[in-house]
C-alpha cells in the first residue's frame, strides 16, 4: 500500500474542496464573508460533536466522488 505524504495529501484535499465548493457545495457550519474569500464560524459542530450526529456529512476529504455535488440542473 502507497503512503502519500502529508504535504501532498493536503494539497489534494484542498483541490477537492475547492471543487465541491465550484459546483454549488457550502461548508455546513461556516459561512463566507465578504469578497476576500474569509470563512466565519456559525455554530453547530460542537454540538453535532457531542451527539456523534454526522447525518449528511459528506466526507469531503475522502476520495472525490461527483455524487457529493448538485448538477446545476438540480438534484
């Protein structure tokens, strides 16, 4: 089995982020502010921590899978 590094691992998680977010995906518990691309928290992981409620989570740093976003055309 390949072990990649984690520089690289990083770097390709990022990418596939980026991704998800070009096709319509929002982080679930932050929301963007102004056009300097920030992220400001908005509340909701701790307690989903808590409960170990992770329901429509997708594993965005997982493989990519296209299924994760919506068609322009909608689901």
């Amino acid at each position: 089995m390949h072990s990649q590094d984690p520089l690289s691992s990083y770097f390709i998680h990022s990418m596939q982020s980026r991704k998800l977010q070009e096709h319509g995906w929002k982080p679930r518990w932050f929301q963007k502010e102004g056009e300097n691309g920030s992220f400001r928290y908005g509340g909701g992981y701790w307690e989903a921590r808590e409960q170990g409620n992770w329901d429509g989570c997708p594993n965005i740093f997982g493989e990519f899978n296209e299924d994760l976003v919506e068609s322009p055309e909608g689901p």
